[in-house]
C-alpha cells in the first residue's frame, strides 16, 4: 500500500488524473471502476479538461460505478447515476451505453446485484478502481461490519455515513435514503490498481485506521492492505495522522 501525500487536493487530484490519463491512452478498451461523493470531483473535471484538450479518449473505455442509492426516482439528482452523468459522462467523449450504475430501484435487488457482477466478470474486471473513503473508513457502502468477502449487495447506511451525506440532501437527513446497492470489499479487491482519494481533516482518522490499523471489518478500507497495488492519493489534512 503506496501513500502519497500532497499540500493541496488539487495537486493530489492532477498526480491522480495523470494515472487514469496515462492508462486509458496504453488501453483504450480499458475497463475503469468509478467512485462518487464530493471527493472524486475535482479528479472529474480534470478528466474532463483533458478530454477537451485532446489528451485523452474515453470513446472505447468502459465504467462499472460502486454503488447506487436505493429508492431514489429517476429523475433525482443525487442518484448516482445522474451525479455521474452530470460530474463526468456528459463531459467527456464516452458511450454512455458503455457505462454501468447499478438500478437503485429494481424490485429484484439480489437479481440486479447478481447480474451486475456477472457482466463485470464477463467484461474481464476492473483494470483502474477509484475509490473515496467514508469518515467512518467505508469504500464504496461497505460500512464497517461488512465482511471482507463481501460481493455486489443491498446495505443499510449508519447514521454517521446519512450525516455526511445530508449535505447532498439540502442538510436534511431525512431525505438521505437508508439503503443502497453496493459492490462489496471483494468485488473492489478484483480491480487490478486501485487509486483512493482521501481529502480534509475528517478523513484523517479513516486513513491511519486503513493504513496504520490491523485490517478489522471496523474499518472496511483496512482491507485494502491485502491488495497488492494500492495507492492512496491525500492532502495534508487527511494525512495528518499517520505520524
Ligand atoms: C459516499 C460513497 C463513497 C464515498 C464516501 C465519501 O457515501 N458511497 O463511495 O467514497 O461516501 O464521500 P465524500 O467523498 O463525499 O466524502
């Protein structure tokens, strides 16, 4: 497990952009795992510039997303289909026929999450995972208790994870749904390189946690220990801890 440490998240965003950029020109049938959150923002719009720029096609490149509220209507804008869409698929050159999100309101979830798996399997997995990390140390919705062998499922959010993200929700907690389709801490170790993006002082104790820490379903990213290409992307703050 790499960390590599930056002054600002707009310094750790370019290094970060320049692995996907430089990856997605050596394959450009790549398959790319996707993150959201206000975390991965920043790496979008670069992502976003470069395509412009010329620097880099997504035309041939695939996505499989982590996660998706559950219950969310179509229409909402804090699905995670439409914050992709709107955050980066509408900004860059890529078939959205070949970008895949998880349907938050199939009435057969274990169905949706099973198949959801099989055609990332059958696409032969994810080269590039991009990863986020929830204050309370989750990677994708796996909130701490979820099973190291984990796979594609439904899971209920904690309360520290509908606080956080309330802020996507006009600060109403009520609103935030209660559950979500996850792929699971075993579905992420597949992906072949995984790059996570961890920014501001309220990520600090979930990144010493994950890289300090004995790997324990109590912090859900210290499972990323295992893996043997990892690399964590901070600024000062989230990495103030780790001594
Ligand atoms: C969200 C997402 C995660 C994300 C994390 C951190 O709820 N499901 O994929 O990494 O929580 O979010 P943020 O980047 O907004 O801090």
């Amino acid at each position: 497990m790499k960390v590599e440490v930056f002054k600002t998240k707009e310094e750790a965003n370019a290094a970060a952009a320049k692995v996907f950029i430089d990856a997605v020109n050596a394959n450009p049938n790549i398959i790319l795992g996707l993150a959201t959150g206000g975390t991965p923002e920043g790496l979008y719009a670069v992502l976003a510039d470069a395509n412009k720029a010329g620097k880099v096609s997504f035309k041939t490149v695939r996505s499989w997303n982590l996660d998706e509220y559950v219950g969310l209507p179509k229409e909402h804008p804090e699905t995670y289909r439409n914050f992709m869409n709107r955050k980066l698929f509408d900004n860059i050159d890529i078939d959205k026929a070949n970008t895949h999100v998880l349907n938050g309101l199939a009435t057969d979830k274990e169905g949706e999450c099973a198949a959801y798996e099989a055609s990332l399997k059958a696409a032969g997995g994810v080269d590039i995972q991009l990863l986020g990390i929830g204050s309370d140390g989750h990677i994708a919705f796996n909130e701490p208790g979820s099973p190291f062998d984990s796979r594609t499922r439904e899971v209920f959010l904690e309360q520290q994870t509908i606080d956080d993200n309330a802020r996507f929700f006009d600060g109403d907690k009520s609103k935030v749904p209660t559950s979500a389709l996850s792929m699971g801490i075993a579905t992420i170790l597949d992906a072949k390189k995984i790059v996570l993006l961890a920014y501001g002082a309220n990520k600090a104790q979930a990144v010493r946690d994950a890289v300090k820490g004995t790997p324990d379903v109590k912090c859900p990213a210290s499972a990323l220990q295992s893996h043997p290409d990892v690399t964590f992307y901070c600024d000062e703050a989230a990495a103030s801890l780790l001594g």
